[in-house]
C-alpha cells in the first residue's frame, strides 16, 4: 500500500512503514495529484478532505492526527466507502498545559490572586474536562457549560452559558460545528461578547471561527473586554494583524502541539488503521520518545503564592516565548505573514508536557505538592507523609 502523511504528525514513517510505502509532505500542499494513487491518507488540521482532494482516488482510509474534525468532509467520506478515524484527546492534555501557562501570566500581567477567581469552561469533553481539573488544582471557582453533556446526563454540574460567560475568565473548547442544536460557529459573537464583564479575558484555543474575530477585536479596543488569549484565528494562515496586537497573548495554533500529544495522534491512528486493514499493531512509540529537556525543576515553597507553581511551570512551558515568535511575524510584509505563520508551526520546537519533569519542593510543603501534582508534575515530596 502507499501511504501519504503530513509531515508534521511525528514517526509517521515508521509507525506506518510495516503497512506500506510512506510519503511524507506538507499538509497544504497536498492536492488531487499528490494523494491519487494513495490508499492511506493521513493529514493534521491545515488540510482540507473532502471530494476536490480524493474524487478520483483509491484511498480506502482517511486519518487525522487531531481531536478536531471540521476539516474533514464526513458525508463524502461515507458516501464513498473511506474508513475514517482521528485522535479524540490525544493532545488534550497538551491545551490544558498551555491554559496553565497562560492563567499565570494573565495573574502575574493583571495582579489576580486566581484563588479568588472564577474560570467559565464551554465546551467540557476531552479538553476542557482537563482543563477543570488543572483549574481546580490552582484552587479557582470553575463553571461548566456543555448544552450536550447536560441534555445526556442531565448533571446539575453543568450550568447555562450566561452563567460561564459572567465569569472572570471565559475560555471555549467546543468543535467547530454550523448545524444542529448546538451550533459553534461565532459562538464568540457580538452578542455573547457582550455578556462578559468588561474586567474579564477570554480564550480560545478550539478554533479560530468559534469567535467572531472582528466582533473580538471591536470589544478589546472599546474597553468592553478587558484582554484575550488566542492561540487559534479565524482565516488562518493569514491572521488579523490588528487582533494580534490587541491581544495580551497571541500564538501560531499551537496549544496542542506538545510532543507527547503529537505522538499520542499518532500511536491511535497507526491502531485505528492496523484494525481497518487487519495488521497486528507493532509498533510502539515508547523506546523512541528522547528525554525531556527539563527533566527537574527546583521549587522554592517559601516564596508568595502563585510562585511556587510558576516557577515549576515556566521552565517546561512558557507560553510567552511563543507569542513573541508569533508577534515577531508583524515585521515581515503582508504578504509573507501567512507563510511565516506556518513556519511557526512547521519549525515548532520541541515541547514535553509536565508529567516528565520531577519537582523538587523545598522545604516540603504539601499544598505545593498538591497543586503541582495535580497540575501534572511528578513532586519527590509527594509521597512523604507530613504531620
């Protein structure tokens, strides 16, 4: 069989190789030609699949490395045959990390205690369920909102979008849908924008259309908004410049691009095609995966709350060196912006998420060692029992 892979979704080649010949390339430059004479097609979100990509193909399976599924045309998917399969949480926690670092620079940029704040999550699947629990480990007051998690298990838990949007940070991990009784497109509006304190701050790192661009960047200039995080655009690759200035953080769609989770997309669409076609999956990513870059970090649990946990959490992920690479884009002409966003993403470095780095707390402190477990991090400290 020949195989076709974006190039970014990580050991494609040699997860892939025991069921066929592996092309490699970039995810927007894959066309009709270059995917006709496939019978495996396997792509990240830049690519868009639908009949203008496979009319006239053999491929028989279709796999996307992500959680989303908006670039995938499912009704022409069925209507010719293709077995399809994505990777539902496989970076999900990845985007819950990027929310953390985010959280803290927001506290550090604004003066928040975010013990006294309140965090509004729409959208509380794979994501935005670990993005709770990360929240709850900072001690914040979380409101849940999913329309489809309330009608199916009818959980007072979950609460009416006003509720999540008077929040003090209002943050969306929703698909991207147009239809049905809980449509996502622009559900970021002038409307719901308007419902949100004006002290608050929002993020969205689901999709770039779940909020309307221009009404977002319309309320953060009239001071109906208070600050934003985006890691996701509407138009992308060319982004609005004037949002991207506006914003307090701003990065290339990449809170799902840690290493661990990228490999995770990978090791599920390998299994789901190894079922497809009847192979027994071989191969296993774990030998192959390098050390993290920080494999420890000290912390000192003297020091003011929320330091502790910054000081664990910058070192492996630090949100801000990402938005001054995105920034760095407004130098270039326009017209080069767009290629340049992709680069960004192409040439990410490699990121580790927290659960491969040990933190050593020092003097022991259990309430530290709480929040960092249960932000992830492996504590030395953790186990000891304390008096």
């Amino acid at each position: 069989m020949r195989i076709v892979a974006d190039e970014n979704i990580p050991y494609a080649p040699d997860a892939f190789a025991s069921l066929g010949a592996v092309d490699t390339m970039p995810g927007r430059a894959m066309d009709a030609a270059s995917v006709r004479d496939c019978d495996i097609l396997l792509v990240r979100s830049v690519t868009k699949v639908n009949a203008a990509l496979l009319e006239g193909s053999r491929v028989r399976f279709v796999a996307t490395a992500t959680i989303g599924e908006d670039h995938i045309d499912r009704a022409y998917l069925e209507s010719r045959g293709i077995n399809f399969s994505s990777a539902p949480g496989s970076n999900a926690n990845s985007v819950a990390e990027y929310i953390v670092s985010a959280l803290l620079v927001m506290a550090e940029r604004h003066g928040w205690d975010l013990r006294a704040r309140s965090l509004g999550i729409i959208g509380v699947g794979n994501v935005g369920g670990r993005v709770a629990r990360k929240a709850q480990a900072l001690t914040m007051t979380c409101v849940l909102n999913d329309p489809p998690l309330a009608r199916a298990t009818g959980d007072p838990a979950y609460r009416p979008l006003d509720e999540a949007l008077a929040c003090d940070i209002v943050t969306v991990h929703v698909p991207l849908t147009g239809e049905g009784p809980d449509p996502t497109h622009h559900l970021l509006n002038r409307d719901t924008l308007a419902r949100i304190p004006e002290h608050a701050v929002v993020f969205n790192t689901s999709r770039g259309a779940v909020a309307d661009n221009a009404a977002l960047l319309d309320m953060l200039e009239t001071g109906g908004l208070r600050d934003a995080v985006l890691d996701v655009w509407e138009g992308e690759p060319a982004i609005n410049a004037a949002l991207l200035k506006r914003v307090g953080l701003g990065t290339p769609h990449i809170a799902g691009y840690s290493f661990d989770g990228k490999v995770n997309g990978t090791r599920q669409i390998y299994q789901a095609a190894c079922a497809y076609f009847g192979f027994e999956p071989t191969w296993d990513p774990a030998p192959h995966l390098p050390p993290p870059e920080q494999p420890e970090v000290e912390v000192d649990s003297t020091q003011p709350w929320p330091a502790p946990l910054a000081r664990a959490v910058f070192p492996v992920y630090d949100i801000r060196k990402d938005d001054k690479s995105l920034r760095s884009i407004l130098d270039a002409p326009e017209a080069e912006r767009p290629a340049l966003f992709d680069r960004l993403r192409k040439e990410y470095p490699r990121r580790r998420e927290f659960h491969n780095t040990e933190a050593v707390v020092t003097p022991p402190d259990q309430t530290v060692e709480s929040q960092l477990g249960g932000l992830g991090f492996r504590c030395k400290e953790s186990l000891i029992a304390h008096d």
